[in-house]
C-alpha cells in the first residue's frame, strides 16, 4: 500500500513502514495509476515536474477530457471551444504510446460537425484495446429543438470487431435500432450498456449474450417490447413521458435474471399500475426503486381505494419510493407493493410532507415489513 502524503518541498511517500523515499522513486506503474485520476490535459501538464515525467503520461492507461463554455470566465462561441477541444483530444491520443487505454472519457458539447474527429478517436481506444469508452455530448445549453440530425451518430460499420469493450455510455448520440444492433454484435463481451437522450431508438430487439446492466434514459420513441433480455440482472429505466397509446406495456417478456430495477418517471402517469407490467415480468427482481416527478395531489385518507392485483412475489425484498406525495398514483403503487411482495423486508419512502409521511405510515402501519420515512 503506498500513502501519498504532503509533498510541497520533500515530495516523499511513505511505504509500508516508516521508510520514506522521493515520489520520483516510484515505480512507473504507481505514477500512472495517480496520473490517471487527473484530466488528461493535467497530466500532461505535469510532464513539466522533471526530465523523468517528461514523458510518463504517455504511459498511461486511462484518459479523461471534459470542458466547459467559459474560458476566462467569460462564454466563448461554441465552434471555437470545440475546435480547441479537438485539438487537445488530438494531440494527446496521437501521441499516446501505450499499448492499451482500459478507459477513455469524452465530455463535451459535440455534434455531428465533429465526426471524422470523434471517429478517430473511437478508432485509437478500439485499436487501444479500450474496456471501458463514455461518449456524452450533452450541449451546454439545454434546446428542445435541437434538430435529430445534428446528433452525432455512432458509426454502424466502421469499427471492427473487439472482444475487449465490457462498458460502453453513449449520451446525446444517435442510436437508432440497426446502430444498436451492430453494437452488440460488434462488441460481443458488453456487459454495461447506457444510452441517454438518443431520439431515434425505437426498438432493441438483439442479441446480447454476456449483457447484465442497462440503462436506457430519455429514450422517448423507445417501445416496451425493447427488453427481451432475459439476461439481464440490472434495468434502469428513465420515462419522460408515458404514451399508451405508442406502448404497449402488457407485451414486455419475462425477465427472469433481473434482480435490480429502477425506473424514473417524469411526469408520473396517473394511472401508477402501468408500472406493474415491468415488476410482473421480473418474477425473481429483488430490489424495485421507484423516482417519481410531479406526481400530482395528496390524498386526503385511504378511504377509496382500487382493488389492485398481481402475481405473489416472494424475492422482492426491497422497495424505494423516491418523490412521494401522496397522489392517488402514490398510492395505487404502494399498495400493490405491498399485497405482491409477500416476503417485503423494507420499504423506503422519502418525501418532503409531513401530510405525505403521514400517509405513508398509514399505508404500511399493517404489514410486517420495516417502514423507513426520509426527507
């Protein structure tokens, strides 16, 4: 184990016991590790600390680039923050001499006019043998008219096949469902897939063999019938808007291996139990987490309630509702939770209303489970 302590003037570690020795004596391999922390433009900076690290950032094995629209503290054009993105990005991956980058980081507002610069990139990280590659594009200023077509889009057929990418976050791309498809194909030991603000998926009918966690954010053409993974183990679901008209939610096929499922939903549908269809596919889920936004009115009491039915559910042990307000939705959810979840051990209910809380004790104060009410 090596402590990094303060290194001002002395620069010295200590290792193991109480023998010191300068931070220059360090292995190669530790100094990378610590490099690998930083932006990859920091570490390139610190090749300025000696004629030993002169080169040292070059070793190493993961890369992380990020930026803002401010420079000076004043907001510059976006055409030219871009251009000396690419340029950064540019020339520390060109000059990169390692034999594999595990991990590659790349945070900024880019769209389409950047392709052949992204492309390249992916191209080094996948030549680079990278196990680990996040592409988020996300603008700056948030524009609900951004037009489809200025998205990035993940190349279909370009990249060759690799067994090593296991992790792959794709943010403000266009994804549509072939490019989703050669992914997977292309990319055959994934096992961690994200995919946030893509307008163009619709339907994920692939095969995925070794895939264990999804993430699927703000997808809004997604349909329901876009999880066929009975594979998977972790499912988080981000849901603007709930259309039954486009979704059919009874048709979602059994998850037999998922065991975590999170869903946010925004707005939060009144009609709560189309939720349900998702927990009734997953016979052996063990964890539901529920974030729910602008969910409508408190209750006043439990006096009426729906009659809600479900299949028993003896591995759901855990249950978190983030958001509660008490709405009739609220409600419905809970109280289905509550009757399926036969072998129920805690349920977390986190609200800001004291009226909520209330409500909520309410609701549980009957069943043997642990009630825990946070603000």
């Amino acid at each position: 184990m090596v402590i990094v302590e303060e290194l001002s003037n002395s620069k010295k570690v200590k290792i193991e016991g109480n023998t010191r020795v300068g931070i220059n004596e360090l292995p190669d391999e530790i100094l990378c590790h610590i490099l690998s922390f930083l932006q990859s433009e920091e570490a390139v900076g610190n090749s300025l600390v000696s004629r030993r690290w002169r080169n040292l950032w070059k070793l190493c094995r993961s890369f992380n680039f990020y930026g803002s629209n401010t420079k000076h503290g004043r907001i510059t054009p976006i055409m030219s923050l871009r251009s000396e993105f690419e340029e950064r990005v540019n020339n520390v991956l060109q000059s990169y001499q390692g034999f594999n980058i595990p991990e590659l980081r790349l945070c900024f507002d880019l769209d389409k006019s950047s392709l052949s610069h992204i492309n390249k990139w992916i191209e080094i990280a996948l030549t680079k043998k990278v196990k680990k590659l996040e592409l988020d594009f996300t603008p700056f200023s948030f524009d609900p008219r951004r037009p489809k077509d200025l998205y990035y889009p993940f190349p279909q057929e370009c990249f060759p096949c690799t067994n090593f990418l296991t992790c792959l976050s794709l943010s403000y791309l266009n994804v549509n469902d072939e490019i989703l498809g050669s992914i997977l194909s292309n990319f055959p030991m994934l096992e961690v897939l994200l995919i946030s603000k893509s307008p163009l998926l619709r339907n994920a009918i692939v095969s995925a063999l070794r895939l264990k966690q999804l993430s699927i954010f703000s997808c809004r053409r997604l349909l329901a019938n876009a999880f066929p993974y009975d594979q998977l183990v972790t499912l988080t679901l981000r849901i603007i808007r709930f259309d039954t008209q486009v979704i059919n939610w009874q048709s979602i096929p059994k998850l037999t291996s998922l065991r975590h499922l999170t869903c946010e939903v925004t707005p939060f549908p009144k009609n709560s139990l189309l939720l349900t269809s998702l927990i009734e596919a997953s016979p052996f889920l063990h964890k539901f987490k529920l974030n729910t936004i602008l969910n409508g009115r408190l209750m006043e009491g439990i006096v009426e309630q729906k009659e809600v039915n479900g299949q028993p559910n003896k591995y759901l042990k855990e249950v978190e509702i983030i958001g509660f307000c008490g709405s009739n939705a609220d409600v419905e959810i809970v109280t289905y939770l509550l009757k399926t979840a036969i072998m129920l051990e805690k349920i977390v209910i986190k609200t800001k209303s004291a009226a909520a809380k209330a409500l909520a004790h309410q609701l549980v104060k009957n069943h043997a489970c642990e009630l825990r009410l946070e603000s």
